[in-house]
C-alpha cells in the first residue's frame, strides 16, 4: 500500500483530534458550570468563546496603565487581599474556580445586595438595569441624560462609550465576583494588591471591553465586602467624573 501526504495528513489529524477531545470535552464542561453568561449555554456559545478566544489579551500585568491617559484615582490605600489569587476560568467567561463564598454568607451579605447598596448612594447619576455584558446581572449604568460624547464632558467618556454606559455588575447568580470599569491607577492598584485582574479581552487594539474593564474576586467576608464597596465607589467615581478624583502620589 503506497502512503501518501494527504494519508499521513489524515492520520495527523485524526491523532490530534484524539489528543485534543479530553481537554476540549473538560472545558466544554467547565464553560457550561460557569453558568450564563453572554454566550448561550450549548455548543453554538462554546465556538462563539473559542473564536473570541483568539484574542485573548495577559490580565495581570500593570504596565499597561501607566500608558493611559488618566492618571487620577478615585481609590484610598487598599489593604492586601489575604491569601493567594483564586484561580480563574481559561476561557473569556470569567469566573473563580475556588475560594467559593460560603453559600450562608452569599444569601445575606451578597445575592442582590452590594450593587444595589452602592447604587443607590448616586442615584442622580447612575440607575440599575440588566448588564449589557452579561444580560443575567444587575449592573450600575450612567443615566441616559448625562452626555458622553464630547472629550470636554467626562475624561472617561470612550470608556462609557466601550461599555454602553455600564459602570459595574456582579454575578450574584454564580459566584459572586464583579466585573467593573476602574480608573487606570485605580486599576493599577487592586491588581497589585491582589483584588482582582483584568479581564481577557480587555486592551488596546482587541475586540471587547476597554483596557479598565476589571474583574473583581468575589469578597469572602465582611471586611473584604468593605473594600469591594469601595472599589465599586471608585468605578463610580472614575465613570461619572467626580470631582473627588486625584493624581495619586509616590507616597502613597
């Protein structure tokens, strides 16, 4: 039997196909226990997260914020977050995967409870509704009256614009970690104490939400609720152009 290319090229896909099925059928289930997201709950969503999987930007670096604009904060010294990072999702839908909330705690102290708390401290700037990210979860909006679109108006006005008004949510239907939008040094800071990292798409050039799109690590307890609020007083702050917004020192 005479071999030929388009035989051994057969062979070479049918193998990788073998050693590829385990991982694939793994994160196939990991993307469906992550609950809804965007991208429907079945095969269709799973290819839509594998193609915007292609570009996929590094969450952990700060770097990058040193190259933005906007050099004010909106954010005090924030404590260290005890512990390691958890570790998250290696798809786009981002999610924890350990450190869960104790269930007890997530019905008092989380489930519905800390964006409406926050929101309703700034109720002539911003409203509650679906989010436009994950269509499950509350979010914190701009009010549709505020204008965005000249540079004079809001600093952050092309980050407003990138997230359609959308301030923050949490998904308090999974696991109870935030996605928010954060001022760079702001965001500079919660990832060097360990608060939380980027989100995958978000960067220069990619096809998703703006480089300060931030995932927030869901807070275990009453004190790390504290400072989650604070954070999510800060995205406020950033998004509506807050007076109290200041260029962050070197001793601090």
């Amino acid at each position: 039997m005479r071999v030929t290319w388009a035989t051994l090229g057969g062979v070479c896909a049918a193998l990788a196909a073998a050693l590829a099925f385990p991982y694939i059928r793994r994160d196939y289930r990991t993307f469906l226990e992550v609950g809804p997201s965007y991208a429907p709950q079945n095969i269709r969503g799973y290819i839509i997260v594998l193609v915007l999987a292609l570009f996929r930007q590094e969450g952990k670096g700060v770097a990058i914020y040193d190259r933005l604009p906007e050099k004010r904060c909106w954010l005090p010294d924030l404590p260290v977050r005890n512990g390691s990072r958890p570790d998250t999702t290696s798809h786009i839908i981002q999610r924890q995967l350990n450190q869960q909330v104790d269930p007890e705690f997530a019905a008092k102290a989380l489930k519905g409870t800390v964006i409406p708390r926050v929101q309703a401290r700034h109720t002539d700037k911003t409203h509650l509704s679906l989010s436009k990210f994950e269509f499950h979860a509350e979010a914190i909006f701009l009010r549709p009256s505020i204008p965005i679109d000249d540079p004079k108006n809001i600093p952050s006005h092309d980050t407003v614009r990138r997230t359609k008004r959308e301030i923050a949510h949490m998904h308090d239907y999974h696991d109870f970690t935030l996605h928010l939008a954060l001022a760079a040094q702001d965001g500079k800071q919660v990832l060097e104490k360990g608060w939380g990292q980027r989100h995958p798409l978000a960067g220069p050039g990619v096809p998703g939400p703006p480089t300060e799109w931030t995932f927030i690590y869901a807070p275990r307890d009453e004190e790390e609720v504290k400072v989650v609020e604070t954070i999510v007083e800060a995205s406020i702050g950033y998004m509506t152009n807050d007076p109290a917004g200041r260029v962050r020192t070197g001793n601090e």
